[in-house]
C-alpha cells in the first residue's frame, strides 16, 4: 500500500472515531424527556387545577402546581379566539402577572380587548417546549351567568343579581316568570317592572310579586344575548320551599331549638317535628307548638324546649319541615350531632399567654378531655373536674383556662386546642388551631 493510501486510511479512521465520540458525547448531554418520565418525576399527570374567563372585568386566569415550572420544556399557553395573550416557559411568564402560594401558581392579565359575548378561552400546556405535546387543553367560552338568585316565601319577594358589566352589552336580556307568568326583565340597562341598583359593579333586581307566593312555585330566571329571543346562556329555577333559619342543640343546658319565618304558620299544611335520636321531643302545626315554647321577634318564629332525658355526647337531633301535614313531603330536614365545643381559644404573643373557654357542663362528663400543645408539645390539659399545669376559673357557668408557656412564644408557632370524649385517647371532637402573629 502506497504512503498516500495508508494516510487515508488512518484518515478515514480518525474521521469515524470522532464521529462516534461526537454522538456518544451528545446523547450523554441529551435527556429526552417523555410524559412518562415526567409523571413519574411528580406522581401524577400534569394539568391545569384552574381556568377562568371573566367577562366583567375581562381577565384571564390559570393556575397550577408550581412544581412544573422546574421542568424541562414545561410550556403553557393562553389565546383569546386564537390570538396570543399570555404564556410561560419553565419559570417565566411574560406578559402576565404571576404568584404562588402554597405552591400553586396563578398567572392572570387583563387582555388586550375587552373580552364579549361567545369569546373562546384556550389554555393549552404542553412538555418538550412550545411545539411539543400537549398534556391538556381547556376552553373556556365567556358567557354572562347570574352570580345569584332567589324566591323568599315570607315576603313573595324575588331577586336575581349580575355584573352590571352586562349591562353595556347591546343584546343582554334577562326575564323571571313565576309558573311561567311574567314577572320582571331588564334589557341592558333598564329594569321593568322591578328595583335595581348597583354595588361594586353588581347590578341586584327585585320585586315583590303580583301574587303571593304558594309552596312548590316554580321561579324561571333566564339570561339571554341576542335580545328577548336571543341564545340562553344561563336559566336558573328556584323552587318555593320553607326552610329552617337556624336549629341548635345545646349540650350545657340540654336545649334544642329552631327558628323559621312565621309566615310558614300561616300555611295549611305546614308542619315541623324535632326527635333526639328517633325519640320525639317536640312538633309546631301551622301556628300552634307541642311541648316547647314559641316567641316571634321580626317575624322570626324560634322555637325550644328542655329535652326530656338529658343530652349526652354523641346524641343526634333531627329536625324535620314538611308541606302537607305530619305525612307530607319533606322539604327541609336538619342533624345536629350533639358534641361539646370551644367558646373561644387564644395564643398572645405579648403575654406567652394560651386560653381556652367552655361550658363548665362539660366537667360533670366522665369522659371528658382536652389537651393544649405548642408546635406539638404539650402544655395543658383538663380532666373533669381537673386542669393540669394551669389555672382555672368558671363564671356563668362558663369555664376559662390558662397558662403561661414553657418557652416563650414566637411568630408562627402552631398552638392546637384539642377536645375529646372517651379520655386522652377517646374520640376527637373538636379541635382548633392558632397560629401565633
């Protein structure tokens, strides 16, 4: 083999070694990173917790763990009707506002044009950047909605609240019908037949019907673009139905009680019923009450009575409204499980003070324990009639509890209030915490 040939060989040779060294390098430094390995990095797949489109105030949100943003190539997203609003790329988002808290990341902006009616919201996030596969896509498309409505029986009132945003809109309409009659409606910014007005940029309507309410009418609200025929966005129904105001059972004093509109009484069929555990205890037919004690303040109806057997922990108290009589349909129905509770529970900072407050009643049960730790060490506690390493007090019946800490308290400091039945080691039921500020 001549000279020449023989360089060329160990050309060619020197040519291919690198090469391969080359390609050896680069897949050394190259990580390709699929979607599996990435769930498997977080255990579990990656998606938005969050997408919003607020019309009346045409912002857009999204919201996820904060933990993608220290992926490789992690990308999102957003455009309104295909154009670009907003993105981020690993740790930065640009044109956009972000925050994270709890380790959750919020992006908003406001756009660019004011958001309308039928705009479509795409949120798209993607691995491998920002042609690479995307791992969830939502759409949001921006609709108005009523923020709330209602039908009050004690004063045949109805009322509906929105953005008063809508309002500007040339084709926004909303009607209420009562069992399908006519009662009130707005078509931009004029209300017929009703009472508007405008509080932080929420427009509430109200009327008192034509006729007054019955139980079981059927309240229509419905909201429309396009006009009186236009395309329904949003219909809510509300169904006439009395309710309980409030109902309690007290464990110190062995009292049950509720409260609901008088009105109700004025009604035929109307008729309530309270049992502790199965057992009745006391009912109210229309205006007359059985074995309880009624008084009426603001045409508020509350109603209560000493039970018959003393409560204990874990009693359970139903409380039961029905149309139709004692057989009628049920139409709202409450339990209260009777377990002690904290009045009132306290960490000063300036004092290294911690206090707790409850019914002194609590003492008088066998089983009774609560327990007071600092960051998970303990402090205080009660048993019965008597507290550890504090110092007690009862007044009205009300027992308060205090000490001054081991160690001095400092902010953040987690101070937890813990009650149970059954002693140290019983049932927990009631627990509080405080964080010390």
């Amino acid at each position: 083999m001549n000279k020449f040939m023989q360089f060329l060989s160990k050309t060619k040779f020197h040519l291919y070694l690198i090469a391969v060294l080359n390609t050896v390098s680069f897949q050394a430094m190259s990580t390709n990173y699929t979607n599996e390995d990435i769930n498997d990095e977080l255990g579990a797949e990656l998606s938005f917790s969050e997408v919003h489109a607020e019309l009346d105030n045409s912002n857009i949100s999204m919201s996820f763990s904060n933990d993608y943003s220290s992926l490789p190539d992690f990308f999102v997203r957003v455009e309104v009707n295909d154009n670009y609003q907003m993105s981020c790329e690993k740790q930065r988002c640009f044109y956009s506002r972000a925050s994270v808290n709890n380790n959750e990341k919020t992006v908003h902006r406001k756009t660019n044009i004011p958001l309308s009616f039928g705009d479509k919201v795409t949120f798209t996030m993607r691995t491998g950047g920002k042609n690479g596969k995307i791992v969830d896509k939502k759409e949001v498309i921006v609709t108005p909605y009523f923020s709330k409505v209602e039908a009050r029986l004690e004063n045949n009132t109805i009322s509906m609240s929105f953005s008063d945003t809508y309002s500007s809109f040339s084709d926004f309409f909303v009607r209420v019908e009562v069992n399908g009659n006519y009662q009130m409606s707005c078509e931009q910014q004029t209300c017929y037949y009703s009472w508007p007005s405008v509080k932080n940029n929420e427009k509430e309507v109200h009327r008192v019907t034509s006729e007054p309410l019955s139980f079981g009418d059927r309240v229509t609200f419905t909201m429309r673009t396009g006009g009186s025929n236009g395309k329904i966005v949003d219909r809510k129904e509300v169904v006439v139905n009395p309710y309980f105001s409030e109902v309690e059972a007290q464990l110190e004093n062995n009292t049950i009680s509720m409260s609901f509109s008088d009105t109700y009484s004025s009604f035929s069929g109307f008729f309530v019923r309270a049992e502790v555990n199965g057992n009745y205890q006391m009912s109210c037919e229309q205006q007359t009450c059985y074995y309880s004690w009624p008084s009426i303040n603001n045409n508020e109806k509350e109603v209560h009575r000493v039970t018959s057997e003393p409560l204990s922990f874990g009693d359970k108290v139903t409380f039961t409204m029905r149309t139709g009589g004692s057989n009628g349909e049920i139409v709202d129905k409450k339990e209260v499980i009777v377990n002690p509770h904290f009045s009132e529970v306290k960490a000063l900072l300036k004092t290294n003070t911690i206090s707790m407050s409850f019914s002194d009643t609590y003492s008088s049960f066998a089983d009774f324990f609560v327990r007071v730790e600092v960051n998970g060490n303990y402090q205080m506690s009660c048993d019965q009639h008597t507290c550890y390493y504090s110092r007690s007090s009862v007044t009205n019946n009300e027992k308060e509890v205090h000490r001054v800490t081991s160690e001095p308290l400092s902010i953040g400091d987690k101070v937890t209030f813990m009650m149970r039945s059954g002693d140290r080691n019983g049932e927990m039921i009631a627990i509080k915490e405080v964080v010390v500020n």
